[in-house]
C-alpha cells in the first residue's frame, strides 16, 4: 500500500511540469507575464491506474482526465516515463525524476484563460520542456487556430514549429482583431 501512495504521489508531481504548457503555449495574450500563483493540486480521474517500477512507468487508461485550477488534459491513456535516481540524487530523498509523459487517443488540453490544443498524441519531456503533438495536431485560441502534421511547443523559450508532411502545407488561420469600444 506505501509504494502504491508513492506512485500516485509521484505521477501528481509529475503531471504538474504540464502546467509550464498552460501558461506559454496558449496565453490569451502572449505579452501578458502575470506573477503565477501556485496551482492547485492535480485530479486524476480513469478507469485503469497501473504502475510498473521495473519498466519505470506508471499508466492512467480508461477516460482519463487530469485537472487542475488552469488546464485539464483528455486522453484514453496517459503514460509517465520516469528514470532512477543516482546514488548521490538518492542521499538527497530524490525518489525519481520524469522523463517524459505520454498521452493518446484523442488528446484534448484545455486552458482555463482559453485555448485548447488536440491531437491523437501529445509528448511532453521534461528535459528540454518541450510539447510535440501529433495526430492532427491543432492549436486554437478564440477563432484563431493553426494546423500541420506536428506541432512542437516549446515551452520555456515561449516558440513553436508547425510542420506538414511533404505534400502538405501547415494552415493557420487569424481573424482580425477589434479594438474595444471601436466597430462599424
């Protein structure tokens, strides 16, 4: 029963790092750099949890659906890669250190300023905080939205690449925006 609160512990942990994907890949506005409070904690919700120590991973599957005060994440199965701590991480009470998270089967991130970004793949890694959605990938804000065959956010530089298939091209589509108080 101890190891199983220590998986949930973990995963929870974990799942916070997509936070850092709230905030820079879909800002309602992107010069807007308000002071973050601290988020709440993170409910996770499926059908299925699984962990797996010899294969360093723990699985969520069956409707999952993790959220938090800022964002919620949709998938059939959210997978959390993780790695051992070294000797010395383990003098320091590190228990273990995310790898990377995976979800798939129809993808659905939702920011609660707006935004929503889907896929049938989503990756986050935690070493180079980066997001590539894959499956349809399509990133929306308001009317505004853009698609290709991968889009890459990567998040603490605050950029993105859209890319499309040889044959293809990437589409994004921007309405015009109204300044408040002035219309036809």
């Amino acid at each position: 029963m101890k190891r199983s609160v220590f998986y949930l512990v973990f995963v929870l942990t974990g799942l916070l790092l997509l936070g850092g994907f709230s905030g820079a890949a879909l800002s309602a506005d992107p010069r807007e750099k308000t002071q973050k409070k601290s988020p709440g904690p993170m409910v996770i919700k499926s059908k299925i949890l699984e962990a797996d120590d010899k294969k360093r991973k723990i699985i969520f599957a069956g409707g999952v659906e993790a959220k938090r005060d800022d964002f919620t994440v949709l998938c059939e199965k959210l997978v959390v890669l993780y790695e051992k701590p070294s000797a010395q991480e383990e003098t320091e009470k590190v228990s273990a250190r995310i790898d990377r998270i995976v979800a798939t089967g129809a993808v659905k991130i939702i920011r609660a300023e707006g935004g929503v970004a889907t896929g049938e793949k989503a990756v986050y890694y935690q070493k180079g905080e980066k997001l590539v959605l894959t499956g349809n990938p399509v990133v929306k804000q308001g009317e505004d939205f853009v698609e290709g065959d991968v889009i890459t956010l990567f998040l603490k530089e605050d950029r993105s690449i859209v890319e499309s298939a040889k044959d293809k091209k990437v589409r994004a589509v921007i309405f015009p925006k109204q300044e408040k108080g002035k219309g036809l």
